[in-house]
C-alpha cells in the first residue's frame, strides 16, 4: 500500500502537515520598541508591539510599560513571521530582552 504522501516533495509533506494560524491583516507587521532612562542606556527595555504604525506603538509602550521620564522610540519594523513566532495578537506586546527564554 503507498503512503499518502509517496512520491511528493519533501515541501508538499511539510507544507501539508503545518497547520498554520491564521493571523488578522491588521498584524501583518509589528514595530519594534525600546524604553530607556536615555538614548545610550545599557539596560534599555526592548519591546515587540503588534500594531504597525511607529505612533501607536510608541503609545502603547508609553502608557502600559514606560516610566513617564523614560525615552521611547520606535526602532523599526518586526516581520510578520516574528509576530506569527511570538503569537501576538493585534495591540498586544512581549518584552524581549537578555532575560527572554524560548522554552522548547
């Protein structure tokens, strides 16, 4: 008896056993957020934030996380894969820092 997947590439049989999340436009990309005491601070706060315009994400650090005499910036842009790693919902943001752990 052949196996359902006989004779497909290696990418068809990974590509049909994920079961990919389906994840809202609105979160196609994320910003990336740092929150400090200034500019060159070694023990800044990194922050992935799931909105994709700088402004709302610079809020959302600002009014959930920041220290009100703390400097916020937005450093650039988070792919959507990331989001999609993290399972960030839309509005929603992870502290990424040198204490972060991946579990496995």
């Amino acid at each position: 008896m052949r196996g359902v997947n006989e004779g497909k590439s290696t990418l068809y049989v990974w590509h049909s056993l994920a079961k990919p999340r389906i994840i809202p436009l609105a979160a196609q990309n994320a910003r990336f957020v740092r929150a400090s005491k200034f500019r060159s601070d070694e023990n800044a706060t990194l922050y992935v934030v799931a909105v994709s315009e700088p402004d709302h994400a610079i809020e959302i650090v600002r009014g959930k996380v920041a220290d009100f005499s703390d400097d916020v910036e937005d450093l650039g842009r988070v792919s959507r894969a990331l989001v999609r790693a993290l399972d960030l919902a839309p509005g929603n943001f992870i502290r990424i820092d040198h204490r972060y752990k991946v579990s496995a």
